[in-house]
C-alpha cells in the first residue's frame, strides 16, 4: 500500500543528508488563525518521495529561519523537536577509533582517550533517530557510555534485536 498525500508548503532550504536530498517547508495552512498557528514548524520532506509537484505562483511572507543554526546540534534530517543538546560520551574500540578521528561524527566531537585500547569522544547534541541509527550502525566496536538514558535506549534496542534471532 502507498501512502500518499497532497500538502501545501512553503520552502525554506534544500538539506542534503546520505545522498538524499531534502526540502526544509513549513506546511501551509489557510486555517492558521492565532500567533501560535502561525510558529515556523520547519519539517523535511525526502525530494524521491516527491510526485505530480506542482509549483504556485503565489508567495508567502517568509520568516527568519536559519539552517546552520536549527542543524549545528542535529545529527542527519531529523529535527530535535526542540530538545536540547545533551553531552554524549562514546567510547570506540581502537581500531574503529581510527575511522572516527579521520571523520569525526559532528563538529562538536572532543577526543576524551585516545590510546591502544580505546578512543573516547564526546560530543554536543540531541540524539535523534538518526544519530541513534549511526550508533547501533557501529555494533560491538562502540560503547555508549552517557547519558544514561542514551545508553538504556540503545541497550533496549540491541534487546529487542536479539529477541528476533533467539528463535
């Protein structure tokens, strides 16, 4: 089954994240009636998910929106849905360490340990689904070490992994 719908919207940025592209709107909304309908709620909207696109000639008073800004404590397209950035503690076993020295995950990464057995970062972010995907993406070649509740929900994943291959 394809799910389609028809929105409205109103472009701010095209964001490119895994060679993908992304349309950075604000879904139009004739019904907006208070200050509060009329908040700037930036969502990304995939560009090959796109069809029958139809371009208006019409216009919309555009509003400060600044996507170095909204992105520089996101990992990938996801928004942080006004969560704020906590300090994230990852430890690398040596070898993947090596990797993650030569391509930091975030401008925000700080190496913590760098020696023979371990190399340990911290970074400054909100962890979304995307940044959580990276993560299990490394398997048993990185430890999450805080906060604590990163750590527990990436340990529930891994769980729930392994109850699918425990038959």
């Amino acid at each position: 089954m394809e799910y389609q719908k028809t929105v409205v919207l109103e472009p701010y940025a095209l964001k490119e994240f895994r060679y993908r592209w992304y349309l950075l709107a604000k879904e139009f909304s004739r019904e907006a009636t208070t200050s509060a309908d009329h908040e700037l709620k930036i969502k990304a909207y995939g560009l090959d998910r796109m069809t029958e696109l139809e371009i208006k000639n019409t216009t919309f008073k555009r509003k400060k929106y600044s996507v170095a800004e909204e992105y520089s404590n996101l990992f990938g397209i996801i928004s942080g849905n006004g969560h704020a950035p906590e300090d994230i503690i990852l430890s690398f076993d040596a070898h993947q360490g090596q990797y993650i020295k030569s391509l930091p995950l975030h401008h925000s990464q700080e190496i913590v340990t760098d020696d023979e057995n371990e190399l340990r970062i911290r970074l400054k972010l909100c962890p979304t689904y995307d940044f959580k995907q990276e993560i299990l993406s490394y398997g048993e070649r990185v430890t999450v070490i805080s906060p604590e509740s990163f750590r527990n929900e990436i340990a529930g994943e891994y769980r729930r992994i392994l109850m699918k291959y425990a038959n």
